[in-house]
C-alpha cells in the first residue's frame, strides 16, 4: 500500500523495537472492532523502515474453517 505517513512508534507502541515483532490488535480502519495479527520486520537499524504485515484472523479462520466443495459432485460409468 505504500509508505505509511504515521511513525509506527505511535501507531503500535509493542512493535517499536529494532528486531521482528508480533503483536495481536483490533482493526481501527477496514474492519473496524475485527481481530489482527501484525507482524513487524524492521530493514533499517534505525527502525525507520520495515515490512508490516496484518492478518485478519477472522477473516482468515472463516476462510480456514468453512466447509469445502466436494471435489467430484457425480460421476458417469
């Protein structure tokens, strides 16, 4: 999504460390009141720079969790 206009130091205080991170939140912008996982992975020294990953854990434990099709529905002799 591009670089965040906002210090991560203020966003998510348990993330502001020079080593990777992770930490459980709620959503304050899409979905909001929804459970996530974010994961933070410093690339400068300075904590500065990095890759912020967000899970939506609902939204992955529906996925995960929801019956799946049936590979074959019928078959012909």
């Amino acid at each position: 999504m591009g670089p965040a206009p906002s210090p991560l130091a203020r966003l998510t205080p348990d993330l502001a460390f020079n080593s990777q991170r992770m930490t459980l939140a709620t959503d304050e912008y899409l979905l909001k009141g929804s459970p996530i996982l974010l994961l933070w992975t410093p690339k400068s020294l300075d904590n500065r720079s990095g890759i912020l990953q967000v899970i939506n854990i609902e939204m992955m434990s529906n996925y995960l969790l929801e019956p799946q099709l049936p590979w074959v529905e019928a078959r012909c002799l």
